[in-house]
C-alpha cells in the first residue's frame, strides 16, 4: 500500500516523534504533516532535527476545522495524539474523554470527509486490564477491561475506530503497544523519572512492592511496528505490539541505579495508586507474522542507550522539570506518598 502524504497527529509527543523520525528515514519521498496541540508533553524540540523537513500544523483533533486542514490531500493519518499518563487520569478524566475520545470521533469524521484511504489508531495494552495472577498474553479477540479512567478513554476511541469502519466503509487498523521507552519519553513516566531523578540524587518511586510487571518496548521497535501495520495489516484489524519482555518496576529501578552508578537506598517504595494494574503482557504473534522484528532488548542495550540519552541530553528534561506544571504534578502525586 503506496502512500505520498501523510498525517501524523500528536507528531510533537514521545512515540509520534519516534515515528516521525523512523518514517522519514523509512520513507524518504513522503510528505509528512505533524498536527500537535504543544500540550505540556508536546515539544517541537522532539522535531528540530527535521523540521525542514515535515509540515507542522499547531492544532487540536478535537477542533473539526483543525482536523480538516491537517487531512485535507492526504492520504492517511496514525492518530498518536492522546493524553497518556494514568496517574493524571485519576487526578481528572475530563481532558482523557475530550482527547482520546471525542477528540478520535472528530478525526475519523475528518478523514471520511477528506477521503483519506487509511487511518490507523495507535492504542495501548491497557485496554485488555490486568493479567496479575495468570500467565495469560493478550490476544487481539480477547474483550477489554479497562481499570483506568485512561485505558476506558483508549478503548471508547477503539470501539468508534471500528464502528466507523463497518458503519462508513473507512479502511482502519489499530495497534495496541506496551509500555515504551527511548528517546524524547515526557519524564513523568516511570523511565525517564527514575533516570532523571537517580541523576539528580532523588528518591525513585516505586508503587507498592514495585512488583508491577510491563512489557517494555523500545521507542523504534513500536515505530516499525505500527510502520508494518500501516502498509500490511487487514482493514478492520488490531495487531499487537510488545517485546516479550516481562519487567518489573523494582528491576527497573535496579538496573537504572546500576547502569548510573548510583546506590539502591535511592530507591523509595510509595503508596500504591487506585486500582494499579500489576500485570500487562500482550501476544504480539499476528504483528510478527506481517514481518514484524524488534531490534532491541530492554536489557541486552535498550535501556543502557536510553539512559545515555538521558545523560547526554540534560537540557532537553531539565527544562521539563523546571516547569511549574510539572513540579506541581509531582508534588500533588507523590508528595502525599
């Protein structure tokens, strides 16, 4: 499946910036808009490498004009722009529903009315629940339970995917990642904070025992990924995106910690959050039969390189934290832990 322009929305994010530098190596004759609103985890720095390079709309999915403009000639749109964060979910959904949800129904409204020939919804594991006390991986038939006021806003956008395929024709696929980690990860996320904070000399939070378990992705991994998707997968489809990789957040922090050279006692277990999922493990054998490979493993170099970004790019989350905004969530989050 050929396609010359291409929209990718919340482009300015974590995995939308991933994506957009992995399609312009991947795709060099594309013409890529990036429409973002710049919230607080959107950051056209993620971009400057290649901003000569894309269109870059500032905008929201959820405005109908926006969407237009961005849509208008193109020929498909991954729909990465969400709000993502679940601590933030439980704090106040309002902006999750918007986004993820009405903010979906928008898009796909433009993308029928612009003739788009495919869109593709980026989604998550979460919508499958929790897998703790079993060996289950999720399978893309198995039905969704949503235990966060995020994960319930991914699966509503899922379902609205899909009803406008049966119900208007448009030719969608979703992909649905685990945890992912790399370059330009917003540090409210449990790598980059860790990293960030065994940096500075700060505690490294961990909820409960820290026995959670994810299935951490690299950033380029899950950018192939939906790449694969994009051009291969069935019309009316989910696939799976993971790593096989079972991780908890106490080997997490340990590696980190080792990796920097800092000492354990930086490790600070909290009280746990409302309704923490402790498991999530997706089988991700219908993405590999496309073609699918990953290239690196969480502890055989993902996580040593993505913690020399980190180092070697001090000024880029230093900003971030500096942020009122970001040192509120913080504080109003953890500091009652």
């Amino acid at each position: 499946m050929g396609f010359k322009r291409v929209v990718v929305t919340g482009g300015a994010g974590f995995i939308g910036a991933n994506y957009v530098h992995y399609a312009l190596e991947a795709h060099p004759d594309w013409q890529i808009v990036v429409l973002d609103k710049l919230t607080y985890a959107g950051n056209l720095e993620n971009l400057q490498p290649v901003m000569n390079r894309i269109e870059f709309i500032q905008g929201d999915i959820a405005n109908p004009q926006d969407a237009r403009q961005a849509l208008r000639g193109a020929d498909a749109v991954l729909n990465f722009a969400a709000e993502s964060h679940v601590d933030r979910s439980l704090i106040d959904a309002s902006a999750f529903v918007r986004t993820n949800v009405e903010g979906t129904l928008v898009l796909l409204e433009a993308a029928r009315q612009e003739g788009v020939k495919r869109f593709l919804q980026v989604s998550t594991d979460e919508v499958y629940g929790d897998l703790s006390g079993s060996d289950h991986h999720s399978l893309e038939t198995d039905p969704f339970r949503p235990r966060s006021p995020y994960a319930a806003s991914k699966a509503g956008a899922e379902h609205l995917v899909f009803a406008h395929g049966i119900s208007h024709g448009l030719d969608v696929v979703v992909t649905r990642g685990s945890n992912t980690y790399g370059p330009y990860q917003y540090p409210e996320k449990i790598i980059p904070l860790f990293i960030t904070n065994a940096l500075e000399d700060r505690p490294l939070p961990l909820y409960g025992d820290g026995s959670a378990v994810r299935d951490y992705m690299h950033a380029q991994d899950h950018a192939s990924g939906i790449d694969l998707v994009l051009h291969r997968g069935l019309s009316g489809e989910a696939y799976n995106l993971g790593a096989r990789e079972q991780i908890s957040g106490v080997q997490v922090a340990d590696a980190i910690l080792e990796i920097l050279g800092k000492p354990p006692t930086l490790k600070r277990f909290v009280a746990d959050r409302p309704g923490h999922d402790y498991r999530y493990s997706v089988d991700p054998s219908r993405a590999e039969a496309l073609g699918w490979v990953r290239r690196h493993s969480f502890f055989g170099g993902g996580l040593r390189e993505t913690v020399q970004w980190y180092v070697q790019n001090q000024a880029w989350w230093q900003q971030v934290r500096a942020k009122k905004e970001h040192q509120g969530l913080m504080q109003t989050w953890y500091g009652q832990r």
